[in-house]
C-alpha cells in the first residue's frame, strides 16, 4: 500500500510534469517514435496486402511474412536493426538521432506483419459475387479495389491498423534501451536507479497510452465502417490477432 | 465523354432492345479436354427473352458471360446490333449491358440508391440526372424511393433485393440485359410474384434478355425463345415454348422438359387469357340481405368474395354465413382464396385452385386490389378449344396467349 502511495506521489510532484523528462514531453517524445513507423507501415503494407488480396498472387508471401513476424521476438527485431544499422546510420551524419531512427525501423518492421495480413484477408474475403458483379458492370480493376474491395474489406483491413497501432505504442518503450526518450526512459532508468514509484509510473503511462490508442482507432473502425456492414464478422484475424505482447 | 458511334451505342439511346447473336461461339477452359460451349449459333431477335436452360453444367452461365466478356470465347463471334463485343473495350461493353447474378450481387456497403447508381456514376452522369434515375428506377420495380434509397441491402427482403437487382441492370437503360437465375433465391409463391411484375416490366422496357435458368417452368413462362443446352455446351433445340413443347427436337429434350409434357403446355397460357368472372366483393359489415340479393343475380357464383379497405382478397363467405339478416361477421370467411395476377400461367394457377375448397382463382392486380375471378372450368374449356395459331396449324391451349 505504501507504494502505491509513492506512485501517486510521483503523479503529484509538479517536476514530473515541467522540463525535457516530463510527463508531456516523454508522450510527445514517444508518440513521435510511434507514429512515424506506423504511417510508414501503413504506407507500404496497405496497399501491397490490397493489391494481393486482389489479385490473389503471392499471397504466400503475405502468410510466410506473418509467421516469420510472429516468431520474432519484439527484442530481437530491435538488436537487430541495432547491430546492423547504428553504424550506418552513424556514417551518413545522424548520430543525435541514432537511437531513434535505429528504434523506429524496428517498430516499421514489428508493424507491417499485422497490416500486410489484415489488408489482405480484408480483400481477399471481399464475397467474389460482389466482385464480379462490379466487373460485369463495368468497373475496372482500381474502380473494384476502390469502391467494392476496400469499402467492404475495410473493418478487417483497420483491425490489423489498430493491432499495429498498439503493439508500436507499448513497444515504443523498448526504445529506451538503446536510448530513445519516450516514456520507456522512465522505466529504464528508473530500474537503474532502482525507483520502484518512477518505474511503476511509467508503466502506468504506457498502458493508459495503448488504452488510449485502441480505443481511438476503435473509434474510427466505427465512423468509417458502412452501416451496410454492421453485423458483420470483423473479429481480428487469427494472423494478425496473435501478434506479440507489447513487451518483451 | 463522347460516346463511341455504332450500333450498341446507337440501340442505348431508343432504349429498345438489340439483336444478340452468337456465330459459332465455343468455349473451351484451360486443361479441359472437352469444351464448355460447343459451336453455339442463335440469334436472340430484339426485344425478346431468350432463356438458356439445361442441366447443371451443360454451360448456360458460360455461354451468357460470354456476351459481356467477363468469359472470352475460344473461337467464334458474338454480336450485337451487328457489331462484334469484340470491338469495344470490355469496360465500355460492360456499361452497356445489364447485367444480374445468381446472388443479387448488391454491394452491402451501398445504400439501395447508391446500388443503383453504380453504373450511371461509371459513366459520369451528373448527380442531378442519377437522382432522377434512381427514383424513376426504383418506382419502376416498385419500391417507394422514400422508404428504400437510404436503406442498406441487409435490411431488405430477398424479393426486394431482387428488384434492386433489376433496377440497378436497368440504370443506364441498357439495349441488353443478362440475367443468371435472377430469381433462384427466392421461395415459389414470391418467384412468381417476380417473375410477373417483371414480364409487365419487360411489356413496357422491350429489352433483349438473355435469361438462365435450370427450371424448364421458368423457362417455359419467361421465354419467347428457349435455347436448351446439353452436357458439353451443345445446343440440342432452339424455339419457342408452344414449339419445343409440341415437338422436341431430340429424346434428349423430350426427356428433359418432362413425361408432363401436356400439362407444361397450360403454361403456355396465362390468367389473361381466360373470360374473368365478376366478383361479388362486401366489406366488413355489410348488410347479409343485401349481399344476398346481389349474389343471386349471379347464376355460375355460389361465393361472395370478403375484401380489405384496398380491395384486398381475404376470403370466401358462402351461403351458410349469410343467412339471417344483419350485418356480415367478418370472423366466417374462410380464408386461403388463391390469387393469381393475370400473368400466371395456366399451370400454376389450377394447380393452386385444385388445391382450395373453392375452385375459384381470385385475379389481383399489382397491388393485390381484386380484379374479378377465374374458374377451374374455364381453364377447362381451354383445354378442349384448340385455337388456330398464325401458322395454320392446329395448337392447343396457350399458342394464342405466346
Ligand atoms: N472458370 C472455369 N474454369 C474451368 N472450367 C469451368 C470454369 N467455369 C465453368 N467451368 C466448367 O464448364 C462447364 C460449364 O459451366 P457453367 O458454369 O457454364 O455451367 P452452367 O450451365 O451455368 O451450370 P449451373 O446450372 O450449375 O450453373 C462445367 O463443366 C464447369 O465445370
Ligand atoms: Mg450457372
């Protein structure tokens, strides 16, 4: 009980509010270090796992990089952009943003498996009926991706978005280990300076974080699924579902 | 967008229907030894229904998407108007060509409104002349634009999603409309329901429709011309219904419309056909003496005929419920009076009397309002009057009606 009560403290001492290390500055900090690498996996894993769903080629790929996603422990993944990135990035002159260039390259690649399949499946299960109903009347290829396809597969195609979005925000934490801000700074340093209260706070404010953000893209999976397609089965895909604990 | 010249373009703009042939048409899938559709020749005359109809496989569905080239033929030609579908981008085609599937096909993410201006916003028509057409359309199929623009197509019946269906083909005022077993997904008493209130449309819209079916009924009703297919895409007859009835060309299609050949020919003739017997129609309420007198004028009626505000049929009251005087207990009729419209066949109309205690057939419009009646006698006496066709030869029932 009298932790808890030093966490509170924490919450109420105004330093942690003002300054570079607090509260304000490490969620900006951290929403950077999310939001650039999952509107970069956005960028490119939506429209490939759109365009195979279409067509149906390669959709080995898809299920191989999922799996192989999914093996890969979210650490891992991390020392690896590490130990094969650092020094390049180091070379071409960004050695102040290292840490968080080598971190956000990670959390492009910890994002792209549960979009890539979600887009995917999102088309791919689009009822080929409906598909061929548009192409009867008319509509070419893209008119059938924009205007059937991806309308209809969209409840599916943003559950793998929010999927994404929340694993980015908890492992965004990870960061912080190879020196990032972010509010995993508050975690890693406080083990190493062994505050319990600071570390737990942290904690606190990552997982209220990724409430948040699930919550939010809920929130648009709402207002921009048709209300055509209320009812339907939009549960997250067993590919994208099963992806791995914000942790480590 | 300047429309390209020529016939498919030139038949749109009368709204008619075009001619559809198909000139030595077959088909043959990729690792498949035997074709699909083999050497197929018809020539579909404007205007008309032609109904492919044939056992599962024998090719209907390949040999109708080869029209609007969702399906390429291996060899021959297939034209419209004259002109070869070849000639135009299949896109282009394709908006030119109505075009209803098995499943409705409607997309579930559209409103009904929305569903039905799919093709006019291909083509870019302004929004003002797509409003106008949607609910032009939609009255035309006979759903109140008001009540149904705005709903999605889960919140519709399945004979409503059907006439969206129609409606949605029908949007560009295509010369030729293809349709594959429109109404295989809904139950008997509302197939024929659909299936005349689209004979009425096609009265007045003229299109030429190639139509699949596997039910030879269907076929029978629908068509002005059956194309029967066999296994392997061959064309084992191609006539009218009274022709293929009369005379099958081969065992094979004998063996296919069926041992009740003779019975199949009462499809040929439709309620319309048949003299109406005028209907003693009372309310609730009505005085008993009154009806009595009233149906008293009427020797060949033993039955008055209790109806709703609209005109609606409910049931029969017969001489035990009026006697005495007073006003009529609406609680007596006896309900289950079979309605037909004036397109029902023969066929389906009997079968329907035969199987109520009145054997009257109660004729109702559009709107289920009372029309007046028909009896199993009258059927009957079509039966033993053959009538004497445009040919000269000797048809019975129904070659009038076709
Ligand atoms: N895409 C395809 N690839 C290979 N074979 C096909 C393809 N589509 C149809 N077939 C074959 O061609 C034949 C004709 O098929 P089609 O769909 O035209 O039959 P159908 O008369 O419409 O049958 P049904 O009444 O079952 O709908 C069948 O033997 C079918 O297996
Ligand atoms: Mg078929």
């Amino acid at each position: 009980m009298e932790f808890f009560g030093e966490v509170a403290a924490w919450f109420a001492d105004p330093a942690n509010w003002n300054g570079p290390d607090g509260i304000p500055a490490r969620i900006g900090e951290h929403l950077v270090l999310s939001i650039v690498p999952l509107a970069a996996a956005v960028a490119v894993a939506l429209p490939v796992g759109a365009w195979i769903g279409h067509t149906g080629r390669f959709s080995n790929l898809v299920i191989n990089i999922a799996n192989v996603g999914r093996a890969i422990p979210s650490l891992a993944i991390l020392a690896l952009a590490a130990m094969l990135l650092q020094r390049t990035i180091v070379d071409i002159g960004l050695r102040d943003s290292a840490s968080e260039i080598v971190t956000m390259i990670a959390l492009f690649f910890l994002a792209i498996p549960p979009i890539l399949t979600n887009a995917y499946v999102g088309i791919n299960e689009v009822d080929d009926q409906i598909v061929e109903a548009g192409r009867g009347m008319g509509m070419r290829d893209l008119e059938i991706l924009r205007r059937v396809e991806i309308p209809v597969g969209l409840p599916v195609i943003l559950v793998g978005v929010r999927t994404a979005a929340v694993q980015v925000v908890a492992t965004a934490t990870l960061g912080a280990v190879v020196a990032t801000g972010g509010l995993g700074r508050y975690i890693i340093d406080g083990i190493a300076q062994r505050r319990f209260d600071e570390v737990f706070a942290g904690a606190l404010i990552v997982a209220a974080l990724s409430i948040a953000t699930e919550l939010g893209f809920s929130f648009i999976e709402r207002r921009a699924t048709s209300p055509g397609l209320r009812g339907r089965d939009t549960a997250p895909r067993e590919l994208a579902q099963a992806g791995r604990p914000g942790g480590i | 967008m300047s429309p390209p010249a020529g016939p498919i373009m030139g038949a749109m703009q009368d709204a008619t229907g075009a001619v559809v042939s198909f000139e030595n048409v077959t088909k043959r899938y990729p690792g498949s030894d035997s074709p699909a559709v083999d050497n197929l020749s018809l020539t579909v005359p404007a205007g008309e229904i032609c109904v492919l109809v044939g056992p599962s496989g024998c090719g209907k569905t390949t040999s109708m998407k080869m029209v609007n080239r969702l399906i390429e033929p291996t060899s021959g030609r297939i034209t419209i108007d004259g002109e070869d579908v070849m000639s135009l981008p299949a896109v282009e085609l394709r908006r030119r060509i109505g075009y209803v599937i098995q499943q409705i096909g409607l997309f579930p993410h559209l409103t009904i409104g929305d569903n039905v201006a799919v093709v006019p916003k291909l083509l870019r028509w302004k929004d003002q002349r797509i409003r106008e057409r949607v609910e032009e359309l939609l009255e035309i199929v006979g759903l109140d634009p008001a009540a149904y623009a705005k709903r999605y197509p889960t919140e519709l019946s399945g004979g409503e999603r059907q006439r969206v269906g129609v409606a949605r083909a029908l949007a560009a005022d295509p010369p030729v409309m293809l349709m594959d077993e429109p109404f295989g997904a809904v139950d008997p008493i509302r197939r024929d329901r659909l299936q005349n209130e689209f004979l009425r449309l096609q009265e007045k819209v003229r299109k030429t429709i190639v139509f699949v079916t596997h039910d030879v009924d269907e076929a029978i009703k629908m068509a002005d011309r059956i194309a029967i297919l066999q296994k392997g895409g061959i064309l084992a007859q191609f006539d009218t219904p009274a022709a293929i009835l009369a005379n099958p060309a081969s065992e094979f299609v004998e063996r296919f419309v069926g041992a009740d050949r003779g019975l199949k020919r009462l499809s040929l003739g439709r309620v319309g056909d048949l003299e109406m017997i005028e209907a003693i129609t009372v309310r609730a309420g009505e005085d008993r003496t009154a009806i009595r007198a009233r149906l008293d004028r009427v020797d060949e009626l033993d039955y008055a005929l209790l109806v709703d505000d609209q005109d609606r049929p409910l049931g029969w009251i017969d001489q035990q419920d009026l006697r005495g005087s007073g006003p009529i207990n609406p609680e007596a009729a006896s309900p289950g009076a079979p309605t037909v419209e004036r397109e029902t066949t023969l066929r389906d109309a009997l079968s329907g009397m035969l199987g109520s205690s009145v054997q009257l057939g109660v004729v109702v419009d559009e709107r289920e309002r009372v029309l007046g009646l028909v009896s199993v006698d009258a059927i009957g006496e079509r039966l033993r009057a053959p009538v004497r066709a445009a040919d000269g030869g000797l048809h019975p029932v129904g070659e009038a009606a076709s």
